[in-house]
C-alpha cells in the first residue's frame, strides 16, 4: 500500500514538474537569446569618403589647358591676301594710292602718304571729321570736283620739276592740267597738293626725272 502510494505521489510530481520545467527551459532561452542580442557588438557603419577624397577617373577629370581658338589666318596670310605693299618710289603708284584715299575721305592714309607738313593736318581731319575747319574747304571746291570725277582706270601721266618733284596728272580741261604734286622726302614719294598749271605748261615738262 505504502508502495502504491509512493508510486502514484512519483507521477503526480512529475506530471506538475515537468511542465514547469520545460516553461523554466523556454523563458530561460528567450532571456539567453535577448542577452546575447544586447551583448552582440553592432557592425561598424560603412565609411563615407569625402568629395575631395574620392579619386577622378582620368577619362572624366576637367583639362588643364583651354580648349583650342577657332582657326585664324597667320599674319603672313592676313597679309598676303591684303593689298601688295606700295612702291613709295613709284610716283604714279603713289599718285594713284592718295587718289583713292582722298576721293575715299580717308584721311589717316593720306596722312601717312603725305609730306611732313600734311600729316598733322590730315591724322587732325580723321579724328575729328566734319569739325575741323579745314574740312570743307579739302572736301569742295575745284580740287574735289575733279578728284570725284577721276577713275582708277584712266592713264596717268608724269612730269618732274627738278629731282625732288613730280607732278601726275590724272584729269584736264583744253586749258589746265589737274595734278597730284608729289615732294621726294626720306628716299619717297609723298603728297604735297593737287594742283591745276597751265596744260600746256605741264606737257612741256620733262618726262624723267633728273
């Protein structure tokens, strides 16, 4: 009896022990599980490199150097496709060239084709035009009359009075020549004034120079 007793205590305590045990075992895995979570180092957060850091891919890096200037004549070639260079020692070349600047009104290259004591007068009527009080006289008048009514493709003849002078004639009546008078200054030809002599006076001039 005693036995029995013992027998049936022994599966009473463990049918309430076990239970009991196993929800021990289960709250004791979760608390395990939490701690080691707790305890568990968090991963390092991945480093960020710095704009200034990060290296350029060559391909893509900005040049040092400027882009290249659009293509442009060299000076030679600028040149070369301008008017040739004047023969200053060419009288009816020279003639011609003060010609067009003139009938032109551009005055700062008759400037630099005249005498000393014209290119003050000529560089002052290019700067300051129509206000200069020579303007209206060099721009009317007989001289320019027959300026305008000459063409580069009439003949031009040449005299000379002495060696330092040539006289060109580029237009005439029956009774005057209109002249270009040219003065020999530093080993060229430079414009003096246009001139209007006798024709025939002109025509008996010589015609080299001595």
């Amino acid at each position: 009896m005693l036995a029995r007793f013992l027998f049936f205590s022994l599966i009473v305590t463990g049918f309430l022990v076990g239970p009991a045990h196993a929800q021990v075992e289960k709250v004791g895995s979760k608390l395990k599980d939490k701690l080691e979570q707790q305890n568990k180092p968090e991963k390092p957060a991945p480093k960020t490199q710095s704009p200034e850091s990060i290296p350029l891919n060559p391909k893509a890096a900005p040049e040092d150097t400027p882009p290249a200037p659009p293509n442009m004549k060299s000076p030679a070639k600028e040149k070369s496709g301008s008017s040739e260079k004047l023969d200053r020692q060419n009288a009816k070349e020279i003639a011609v060239a003060c010609l067009k600047a003139y009938k032109k009104k551009e005055f700062q290259s008759l400037s630099a084709l005249s005498t000393p004591g014209n290119q003050e007068m000529f560089a002052a009527l290019a700067e300051f035009g129509q206000k200069h009080p020579r303007y209206n006289s060099i721009t009317s008048g007989w001289r320019w009359e027959a300026i305008s009514k000459w063409k580069p493709t009439e003949p031009l003849t040449v005299r000379y009075r002495g060696s330092n002078t040539a006289a060109v004639e580029f237009g005439a009546t029956r009774s005057e020549s209109y002249v270009v008078m040219l003065e020999w200054v530093d080993e060229q030809w430079c414009f003096e004034d246009i001139n209007s002599p006798d024709r025939q006076d002109f025509r008996s001039l010589p015609k080299e120079r001595p």
